[in-house]
C-alpha cells in the first residue's frame, strides 16, 4: 500500500488495466479468472473425449436429407396409395386448393389475383408439364417451392408430402 501511495500514477495504471481486461471479456462475468470452466464443451469426469461428426455426415434422426432437383426423379413413392390417398386431400384441401383450386386446375381467387397483375398462375396439375414429371419430382417441388409456390418443406411432414403426390396423380388420372 505504501507504493501506491508513493506512486498515485501508478494506481491509475492499475486500475485502468484492470478495467480494460473487464472490459473486453465476452463472457457473462465482469471477471473470470477461471474461463475455460464457462466455455468448455460439457464433459464428465473420466468420460472419453467426444469426437464431432464428421463433416457431409447423414443425420440419423430429425432433418431430412437435401435432394438435388436432378436426382429427384429417383426417389419412390414410400405411402401406399391406399392410404396416402385421404390424408392427402385433406393437406391438399388446406395447403395446396387456395391456389391450385380444389380440383387442382389451377383455378382459384388467388390464381385469378396472380394473372390480374402479370405474375405465373399455379399450375394446372393436368398441364402436360406437370403430367411428365416423376413423383419425386414432384416431391421436391412441394419440399422446396418452385416459382411464385413457396417452400412446404418446414411445414409438413414427408407422410403428407408423398400424400399429396397421390392426390396430384389423381387429379392428373393416373
């Protein structure tokens, strides 16, 4: 203490040291003396080192697995059309006929508003373009939106996708 009284400067260097390093930190406390016990990865004691995936990996469980539009035409169908059949008119019916209509002709108050002011109209299923196109073709489009149709892919679950793949098929009389 008698330092510091001999040299008032040097408190203030002190004192501004110390605040700058406060400063600075990212962490929640004004001062942590111990900081690789906040930021380390959770790990008990004698547990073995956790590696990370590795990169590109396939998740088991949760997120479905990105298909690009070129390799969609291979994915199959997985419901069966028998029982795929119901549940998908009833997404068809709440997702898809406000703008396809509830035949999926294309003609609905949203497709008339679409021409009204010079954007694409949605599809008639039964266009030849949307004839040709594979069922996991038709999958990707629902997934992830083509055009002016957004992204159903956050929004529904793959069951009811496929299912309204078959409700498509039906309207297109295959």
């Amino acid at each position: 203490m008698t330092i510091l009284r001999a040299r008032p400067g040097l408190l203030a260097v002190l004192l501004a040291i110390v605040a700058v390093s406060t400063a600075c930190q990212p962490g929640p406390y004004p001062l942590d003396v111990l900081t690789e016990m906040h930021y380390q990865q959770s790990q008990r004691i004698l547990e073995p080192d956790r590696l990370l995936p590795p990169p590109e990996s396939v998740p088991v469980t949760g997120r479905r697995v990105a298909v690009p539009f070129d390799q969609a035409s291979t994915l199959t169908n997985p419901v069966p059309r028998a029982q795929g059949l119901e549940r998908g008119q009833q997404v068809f019916a709440v997702n898809c006929a406000p703008c396809h209509g509830r035949n999926g002709d294309g003609q609905s108050v949203v497709a008339e508003h679409f021409k009204a002011r010079g954007f694409v109209p949605p599809v008639d299923f039964r266009a030849q373009r949307a004839q040709s196109r594979a069922d996991g073709e038709l999958y990707w489009a629902i997934v992830n939106g083509v055009g002016n149709m957004p992204p159903f892919g956050d929004l529904l679950q793959d069951d009811d996708i496929w299912s309204v793949v078959h409700v498509v098929r039906e309207v297109q009389g295959r």
